[in-house]
C-alpha cells in the first residue's frame, strides 16, 4: 500500500524517487503509475549521492500507517490522516472506516517493519 496524490507540476519541475531492488528497466521511458494507470515519463540517476544509514533516533513510514491510539505519544510529525472504508459483500454491510497516517510520518520508535531510521 502507498500513499500518492495526482498533481499537475509546475513547466520544469520533477519528482524524484526511489527503488531499492533492480526493476530491469531501460535508462529512460514510459511506464503507467498507481491505481489510475496514469502514464507517466521516467529518466534512471545514476547516483544523488543520498545515503540512507541507520542513524539518527526517529524513524520514517515508507508507506501509510493504521492510527492506533499507542501510537499518538510515538508520533512526531504526519500529514492528514487517511480514512479507508469499504462494502463486504458478504456481509452486505460496510467495513469500518480506518484511518492512516501517511507515507512519511516520523514516529519515535520503530513501530513496525515498514520504518527506516
């Protein structure tokens, strides 16, 4: 699960990304991205020269995070909360909507396998 929002770009600007496993894809080209299948133009770097190490005493969500009422004193910084729901079919009832902190949210311990440091 991720979290990721349409947006259109400024002429000139970009969004950078990481992969941390070898996709086998070409140096550059199209790909569709995310649930809507959108098209979107992508060109590999070779080095930003950004290192992830196992440092510092906060840890960072690499995708949502389901809100628990343990985690507020944990929490540092997120965005908005996400709430998620759905119909069971066979139950022929709604699911309980759920909230989620957001991909990127700091916590101050390691709260699941899904953080980096």
């Amino acid at each position: 699960m991720y979290t990721f929002v349409h947006v259109r770009l400024t002429e000139g600007t970009k969004i950078v990304f990481g992969i941390d496993r070898d996709i086998s894809i070409g140096t550059k080209g199209v790909f569709k991205l995310g649930a809507e299948q959108r098209f979107v133009k992508y060109e590999k770097i070779k080095d930003l020269g950004i290192v992830f190490e196992n440092v510092g005493k906060e840890f960072l969500t690499l995708s949502p995070q389901r809100c628990d009422k343990e985690l507020v004193n944990k929490l540092i910084a997120t965005g908005k909360i996400r709430y998620i729901g759905g119909w069971d079919l066979r139950r022929n009832f709604h699911k309980p909507v759920v909230g989620y902190y957001p991909a990127g949210s700091v916590f101050s311990e390691k709260i699941a396998g899904n953080l980096i440091k």
